[in-house]
C-alpha cells in the first residue's frame, strides 16, 4: 500500500495553455499496465483545448467554480464525468473564475498504457525543439517546407513510443456526466456510506463516493482490482498518522486500507482502476 500526505504532493510545471496548473496527488508506476495518475488541476480563462481525444480513461471531479468540456457541455461544481478513451470531446475552454478539479488518468480496456507528466512534459520539451506547439497542436515542417499538423499529446505519445498511435474505437461515443446528488447512500459499516457512481468497460474500472461520520471507521480495499481513494473532504488518521484533504492511498490487490474519520468526518472518492488480468 501507498499512502501520500497532501503536503507532499508535487507541482508539475506543465501547462502550455493557459494556467492549467496541476498538483500530481499519486501516481502509478511507468510499468504497470495499469499505470494512472492523480491530479488537482485548476483552469483559467486562457486555458484551451481543440476538439481531441486520448487513449487511456479520465474521470473528473469538479470541485470549485464550472467547467466546460464542449460546447453546451459544462459540469458544475460537485458533479463529475468519465471521459471513455478513444471518444472526441472539446473544444474546451477555460473560465473566470478558475474551473478546479480533481481528475484520474488511468489506462483503458484497449491497454494503450498511460504516459505520465514528468514523460510527457519531457517529450513536449523534446519536440519544441523541432517545431512549435499551440492551443494544443503540434506544428512542424518537413525536409521540403511542409507544414505538418498533429495533436500535441498524439505527437508526444508518438515520440516517445516511436510508432503512430492508433486510437481504440470508443466503447462509449462520448464522455458520461454524473450527478452524485441523486444518487442514494448504502449504508456500508458503522457510520459509513457509499454512492457507486458507475463501473465501465470488460475491466470494470469505476468509482466510488463514501461518507464517513465522526470518529468512524472503515476497511477499503478489493479483492480484484487496485483501488486509488482521495480525501475529498475532511481529515482522518491510518496507521496512527493523520491525513488531510487531498491526501491519497493506494490499496493493492486483496489488501485492506484502514481508515478513521477525525471530528469533522470525512468524504472519500475511490477510484477501482481495470483489472487486466484476463
């Protein structure tokens, strides 16, 4: 198991649109086939994306202030969306004040892996050398003078992999808006509650809310799947040190996590990455 205090947590100097600045919470390992990341990422009104998509998984957490993902399509604060690899989205545009969210990049079902942002600030680096990247596309000139356009995560993913990415085809058509208010809570143990928001694809990567009372206690963890869980909200103490908000754990495979919610409670997100075992 992995445990990461907030105040530990590191600021990427990565954003080549606008402030997108992002705090990595935890993140996998480069060799794992599930590799993800977790971010807490806020959004100015210069921050612009083109209409584009990617070849692992997103969820995403709006925490403060609306965010816009494309046109007549915003999430507002406390609402959340999955955004399937391989489905378009965009063009997306910042705001004022600053959208901030918590977002998990995990690998998809099509097992195209996930770059993380120290690689692909480091690849970006790379191909500034021998072009120019703007409102997220790349641009370069051949050896005759041609003008050659490309997404700029495609042209990074395709640098450091040295073969032209393939998209997978989108098991979803596009990303699914989730309104946790409406779901119901289930009583989970003593003074613990649960919300599942959904679970997606063959591998059946999904989250889930809890809400821990004071003093609380709950045991989290799976039998088949890696789970990441966040503190949304709240404070609590595990193996006797305490926690804050935006803290993070990682529980392995048939490992048990334990947590205890301190007197202001506790709101956890748990994300459950893919099981790729089969």
């Amino acid at each position: 198991m992995k445990a990461v205090k907030y105040s530990d947590a590191r600021v990427n100097a990565f954003g080549p649109r606008g402030d997108a600045g992002i705090k990595t919470l935890i993140e996998g390992r480069a060799e794992d086939a599930d590799n993800f990341a977790v971010y807490l990422q806020r959004m100015d009104e210069k921050f612009f994306t083109p209409r584009h998509r990617h070849n692992f998984d997103q969820y995403r957490v709006v925490l403060e202030n609306r965010l816009n993902i494309g046109p007549n399509f915003d999430l507002d604060p406390g609402e959340m969306a999955y955004f399937p690899e391989g489905a378009h989205y965009g063009p997306q545009h910042g705001s004022s004040p600053s959208a901030v969210l918590l977002t998990l990049h995990v690998a998809g079902a099509s097992r195209s892996g996930y770059i993380n942002l120290e690689e692909l600030t480091a690849g970006l680096g790379a191909l500034k050398e021998r072009g120019s990247i703007q409102n997220g596309v790349y641009t370069e000139f051949d050896a005759s003078g041609k003008k050659r356009n490309k997404d700029s995560y495609e042209a990074v993913w395709e640098h450091l992999r040295g073969r032209e990415l393939k998209y997978p085809r989108p098991r979803y058509p596009a990303p699914i808006k989730i309104q946790p208010d409406d779901f119901s809570w289930i009583s989970w143990s003593a003074g613990v509650r649960t919300k599942h928001l959904g679970s997606f694809t063959e591998c059946h990567g999904g989250w889930y809310l809890f809400e821990l009372d004071k003093d609380a206690r709950g045991t989290f963890g799976m039998q088949n799947h890696r789970c990441v869980i966040v503190v949304k909200d709240g404070s609590l103490v595990h193996a006797g040190m305490r926690y804050e908000k935006f803290s993070s754990f990682l529980v392995e495979r048939g490992e048990n996590c334990e947590l205890q919610a301190q007197a202001d409670g506790a709101m956890l997100i748990q994300f459950v990455l893919p099981d790729f075992r089969q």
